[in-house]
C-alpha cells in the first residue's frame, strides 16, 4: 500500500468522550481515496460511489497523527476500486497500528456527471490486479 496522507488528531475533531469523530475519518478516507483516483485515472473528475463497511478498531486521540494508505484493487470501465487504510502512527517509536481498513469506489464522470470510461491505458496498465503492470 502507499501512504496518501497524513492528519492530525486536533481538538476539532473530536467528540465528547475526546474521541476523533468516525465521521471526521470517513472524511479523511474519502478525500486521500479521491485523492489516488486522480493520480491512477489520471482525472480529477472521479466521484465517490461507495464506501464498504468500516469498523473502528482503535480509539483516535487528539494530537495523534493518522497515516492514510490505499491500494488499487481493481479497475472497471467506469470506476475504480481502493482498498484503503488509516493507521496511527506512533511518532517515538515509529510504529503504526491499524484504526479501520475499508474498500472505496469512485467513479469517472463527464461534466453532466455522467459515467464514462477509463483511459484504455490506465485500464491496461492495471489489469484489474490492483498493482501496476
């Protein structure tokens, strides 16, 4: 997987019990997945279409820092499909425990917003195996 972004846990993202809201991370996901399906699509006109089930397996505290990782897992004619994954990563020791892991897919759009196809290249470049051929 490569690393898309990194956040930080600040006070204005948390809830009442000094959690990060699972909103504020949905957020994250969506924009660092986005933000891979512009560079693999080589188009910013990508819209997301569906976030499978995410669980939050760690708590996220304010000050933490959160890597964003993503994997292509497939391409289709119209969209795309990441595995994605937040980690907290532990700036003393520098290691990285996982927060939640979710699947996302965005879609290639005309400017109606309509579907349309991948470039052929990228498609090839691909071939639905996730990793770059």
């Amino acid at each position: 997987m490569e690393r898309i972004t990194t956040k930080i846990a600040m006070a204005k993202d948390l809830g009442v019990h000094g959690n990060l809201f699972g909103g504020n991370m949905l957020s994250w996901i969506d924009e660092a997945g986005a933000s891979l399906a512009y560079k693999v699509c080589q188009s910013a006109n990508m819209v997301t279409v569906k976030l499978e089930e995410v669980v939050f397996k760690k708590a996220v505290k304010e000050g933490m820092l959160i890597h964003i990782y993503g994997k292509v897992e497939s391409i289709g004619n119209t969209s795309i499909r990441m595995l994605m994954e937040a980690r907290k990563y532990n700036v003393y020791t520098g290691e990285e425990e996982p927060v939640t892991t979710t699947k996302i897919t965005f879609v290639h759009i005309d400017p109606q917003g309509n579907p349309i196809p991948i470039k052929e290249e990228v498609k090839k470049k691909y071939s639905n195996s996730g990793e770059p051929t």
